[in-house]
C-alpha cells in the first residue's frame, strides 16, 4: 500500500486537445466550428492508436463520442480523388446508421465532395441501386441490406480500406453475426478494422477473432456515477399505473421523458391515458413504417413532444441527447434492462454532465424484480409514496417547441441553411427562436418555438425557400 507512487498530475488539456492529433488543420478547423474543443475519453484513447492504423476494439457507453472517433479515422484513411468504396460501417439499424451519416457528414464538411450513402434494409432497393451506380467514398449500412448488394454485385468493395462494426453488441443482440461474416469475407484482408461497442459481451470477443488483426483494446467501463441518475420508487397499484405517469410529469415538468412499458398494448394504453389528460405523447412501436418511425423521433428529439413511450425493442438504437426523465412504467425482469434503461437519462449535455431523474412504478407483484434490480446494481431504492406528488403549477406541461414539417427535403436540394436562411432573414425570426433543422430525403423537419409555430407555418407556407414554393404543415403538439 505504501508503494503507492502518486500518479503524476494529468494535463488535461494537452491529453484531450484535437491539436495534437495528426489531423491536417482543415479538420482541426472544422473540429472547432464544430464546437468540439476537446476530445471525449473514448476519442482520447482511441484515435491516437487508430490514426496511427492500428485495429481497434473499443468499448465506451453510449453518448461518449464513439461515431467521430472513427468517422475521422476513416476520413483520414480517404483518398477523395479515388472514387470508389473505401469506407464501410455496419450498424444494427437504420436510425443509427442515419446517425452515423449525419455526423460523418459534418465531420467532413470541409472536404469537398464526399459521397457518402446509407444503404438499409426497409428502404426500397430501387433508389439505392440508383445510387450505387453513381459510387460513393463511404458506405453506411445494416449488414442484411449490405450483404444483398453484395450479393447483386451492386457494390463493390475491393478499394475498401476501412472497416467499422459500430455498436457490435447490438448486432449481435440482433442476430447479425452471420450476417456480418458473409460482409467481412468480401472485404480486402489488408485493412483497417475498428470495432466500436458499448458493452463488451462474451460475443464480441468471438466477433473479434475471427474479423480484427492485433488490435489494440481501449475500454471506458464507466459506469454512470450513481448521483448522476436520481433513482425513485413509487409503489402502485395497477389501477394507479398509468395514471402515476401524468402525476410525476406533473410534479417533476421534465421537458422529455422516455417511458418504457414492458408490452406493446401497455404502450397504447399509456399514450390514449397521457393524451386524455391533455400531455403530449407518442408511441415508438415496431408496426410504424420507417417514415412515421422517423417522423415521431424527429418530433421528440426536437423536444415539441413530452413523452415517447416505447417497449425495450422498440427503444433499441434510440440516441436521444437531451433527456431529463425515464419512466420504468412497468418493472422489467431483466435487471440487466433496467440499468440501459435508465442510463439514457442525465447524459452528456453541450454544457457538460446533466442529472436525469429515473422513476419507476412497481406493484408488490413486482418487488422480487426491484430485489434483482438492487443487487445488480449494489444499490438500495429510495422510495417515495404517489400522494408525495403534487402539480408544481395549475398548469398543463406542454412541449417548448413544435415542429414544422416541410414536404421536400434533399431530393429537392434543401438544405438546413436554406431553412434558417428563410426563417431569419426573409421572415425575421430569431435564430434562437428556431432549433434543429432535419433534412430527410422527402421532407425536412424544423423545431421552431411553440410561440412563434403558427406564424412562422402561415409565412412558410407564403413565402419561399430557397425561391421555391413549398408546403409547410405544423405537425400536432
Ligand atoms: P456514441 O456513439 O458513443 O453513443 P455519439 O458518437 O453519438 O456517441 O456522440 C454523442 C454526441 O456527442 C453527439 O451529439 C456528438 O456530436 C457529440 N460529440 C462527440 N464528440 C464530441 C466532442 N469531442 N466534443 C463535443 N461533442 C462531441
Ligand atoms: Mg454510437
């Protein structure tokens, strides 16, 4: 125990400054606007040994910055004036490969010229075979949809120079690893492949011999420190249940709440309770189509929904950053559930660490699963009753923003600037009175204050974007 040397103090700021990466200065640029002055710990620890071309398995909690850690390895790999697939990463599902696009373009927003394409299965092939033949430097992907292009001949992946397996626990979770070794077999063996996780089950390490080389293993186990998620109790009765949801949206006002039931008519049942007592809710089930899919997570994400209720499946993938609450509406079984559950609360906030609450309604029938849920996480529940629960103010929680849905999106050429552009200059909104702005293929979401939707839905609909016309609908609150 005496032996024990002090560590010698850490310079923060050199060990997680961008600048010391051997990134050309246009990217370091970009970085910066970007609002990223420093590196995450998973960025910090994995992009010196994947810059350097090692392979790589890296595991860090969901929200610590994994996409960028890889998306520069690969653009650094990238010989833009080559036009051909040189990059790919497989995801578990399309919300998340629509993540990685979205950053990856960001990330290379000072690259000209970057094609990048999404190829997922649901999406009709039409368009992509499309697509395909007018090549790409990058390809984002689910291994099924990858692996019938592959399969057609439709994509060709002999220039490839990157490989990435992002959320690799998920994927196997989903059943993808055949899937994924019919894709890696018809990668070039001289590569570069970087396997990113959140957790590191037993499977990964068979995931990993048989597709990384030497790699070098970077893992974050951190554990959300226990006062960053406020866990409580509520004991119910099952007639209490969904009516303890409006209670503690009610007394708490989070502004997005996440609200897990363990089935689908749970699920229902909650959102038409909620809807009745004048919240805004909505559904994430499996029967949406990956439009209304999409179109109920932009709502939410855009913060002009109160809650999203959702089952354990039907959450899988979700990447929402902004989250003040979760609901456990129903305790779930596995022990193991919960604690994903309620890690999506309290992340990572631009301004840093955010507390998050995390409420669970339990019936005595459901105690045995609080018992499992304390041991496996070596913690004791704090318990409150229902009646603790009060109204903070007469007046209903609703959502700050709305959103505007705008019918065309990148198949017209609109671009988010063009939006704001629109908003700001011809129609003379604050920017700060608008929020995030989603260019989808057919249709653009805005977030716009609650006060000012109407009117800026009305003067849209008026004017134009981009010297288009265009139609403009306000999409329920
Ligand atoms: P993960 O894949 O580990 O779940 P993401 O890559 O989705 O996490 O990152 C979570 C959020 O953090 C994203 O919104 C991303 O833009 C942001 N982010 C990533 N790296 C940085 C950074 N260095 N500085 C600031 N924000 C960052
Ligand atoms: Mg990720």
């Amino acid at each position: 125990m005496n032996s024990t040397i002090p560590a010698p103090p850490v310079r923060a700021a050199e060990k997680t400054d961008f600048g010391q990466l051997p990134l050309p200065p246009h990217v370091l640029a970009n970085l910066e606007q970007l609002g990223y002055t420093a590196m995450t710990p998973i960025q910090a620890a994995s992009l010196p040994l994947a810059l350097a071309g090692h392979d790589l398995i890296a595991q860090a909690k969901t929200g610590s910055g994994k996409t960028a850690a890889f998306c520069l390895t690969l653009l650094a790999n990238l010989n833009i004036r080559r036009f051909a697939v040189q990059a790919l990463v497989l995801c578990p599902t399309r919300e998340l490969a629509d993540q990685v696009t979205q950053e990856l373009r960001r990330l290379a927003r000072a690259e000209d010229n970057l094609k990048v394409l999404t190829l997922c299965g649901g999406a009709t092939m039409r368009p992509q075979l499309a697509s395909l033949e007018h090549g790409a430097h990058v390809v984002v992907g689910t291994p099924g949809r990858i692996m019938d292009h592959l399969e057609r001949g439709s994509l060709q992946l002999d220039a490839l120079n990157t490989l990435v397996l992002d959320e690799a626990d998920r994927m196997l979770d989903m059943g993808f690893f055949d899937d994924i070794s019919t894709v890696v077999k018809q990668c070039p063996k001289v590569r570069q492949t970087l396997l990113f996780s959140a957790t590191y089950p037993e499977g990964i390490s068979k995931l990993a011999a048989s597709f990384v080389r030497e790699p070098k293993e970077v893992k974050l186990s951190e554990t959300p420190a226990p006062t960053q998620i406020r866990q409580l109790f509520f004991e119910v009765t099952e007639d209490q249940r969904l009516h303890a949801v409006g209670l503690l949206l009610n007394h708490y006002r989070p502004v997005s709440t996440l609200a897990f039931c363990n089935t689908k008519v749970q699920c229902r049942d909650l959102v038409e309770v909620l809807r009745a007592q004048g919240f805004s809710a909505l559904e994430l089930h499996g029967d949406l189509d990956q439009r209304d899919r999409d179109q109920v997570l932009v709502r939410f994400a855009n913060r002009s929904t109160s809650v999203l209720v959702a089952t354990d499946i039907a959450a899988r993938g979700l990447d929402i950053t902004q989250l003040e609450a979760v609901i456990n509406v129903d305790i779930t079984p596995d022990a193991a559930t919960h604690t994903h559950r309620i890690g999506r609360t309290g992340r990572m906030g631009k301004e840093g660490t955010e507390d998050g609450w995390a409420f669970s309604l339990a019936s005595v029938d459901e105690m045995g699963r609080v018992g499992l849920i304390e041991k496996a996480g070596n913690f004791t529940s704090a318990w409150a009753p229902l009646s603790s629960l009060t109204a903070a103010s007469g007046e209903a929680l609703t959502p700050p923003m709305r959103t505007l849905q705008i019918l065309g999106g990148r198949k017209e050429k609109i671009r988010a600037g063009d939006v704001l552009g629109a908003l700001t200059k011809d129609l003379g909104f604050a920017a700060a009175q608008v929020g995030k702005i989603n260019v989808n293929e057919f249709s653009t979401y805005v977030a716009v204050s609650a006060d000012i939707a109407s009117q800026a839905e009305r003067q849209l609909n008026a004017g134009r974007v981009k010297g288009k016309n265009v139609r403009v609908r306000l999409l329920d609150s």
